[in-house]
C-alpha cells in the first residue's frame, strides 16, 4: 500500500511489525517515536488509508497530510493541484533525489498525463 504522502507501508516498521505480529518492530517505534507518553500498542498499524482510526498508528490517525487528502478526496498527494506548493507533503518532496519524492514524481506524472 502507498500512503497519501508516498511512503510504501510495507517498508514502514510499524505496518511490518502489525503484519508480521514482530512486537520489537512496535517497541523499537515506541522508543524512536513515542515521546513516553505512549506504548507499542499505539504503533499497530494497518497502513493509513483505513477509515477505522482505531487500526491506524496513533500518530498517523491525526497527520495533517492524511486529513488533508481525504477532505480533499484525493488518493495520493501527488495529484493534487497544489502539492508543488504544500507545506504539509514538502519533506517528502526534498530535492526529488529520495524514494518518496520519485516515487511521488511518478504518481504524478501518470496522473498528469492521464487528466492533461
């Protein structure tokens, strides 16, 4: 699954560790993430495109780049008209040298060559 933001879930260590039932992938995000206010239960995540928060990562339910692309009925942030310019998606834009960004690039592209 691609998010709206372009990471690929199956790389994220939170989504592998809920899929894999790997309970260190979860601590580990706990740690990293977690601040202390929170256990590896709120890392089980389904990836962040399910409308059941319940079965999103804790801090993935509240991303201000997963809110914004459903208000805007859009599947990946790539299309949208104003994500040259969106604060929310810029670090996973950087300078079109990461993953994300080609990855976000390609998204984009087929869409624009698809709708004009």
């Amino acid at each position: 699954m691609i998010a709206y933001c372009g990471i690929h879930c199956e790389q994220c260590p939170s989504y592998i560790g809920t899929i894999t039932g790997d309970e260190t992938l979860l601590v580990k995000m706990n740690e990293e993430f977690g601040n202390g206010k929170m256990d590896a239960i709120d890392f089980v995540c389904l990836g962040c495109k399910y409308q059941d928060l319940k079965l999103i990562a804790t801090d993935c339910a509240a991303c201000a780049i997963r809110l914004c692309a459903q208000a805007k009925n859009m599947d990946f942030c790539a299309i949208c008209d104003d994500f040259e310019t969106c604060e929310n998606i810029k670090p996973y834009r950087d300078d079109g040298t990461s993953i994300h960004a080609k990855r976000n690039a390609f998204i984009r592209a087929k869409y624009m060559r698809a709708n004009g």
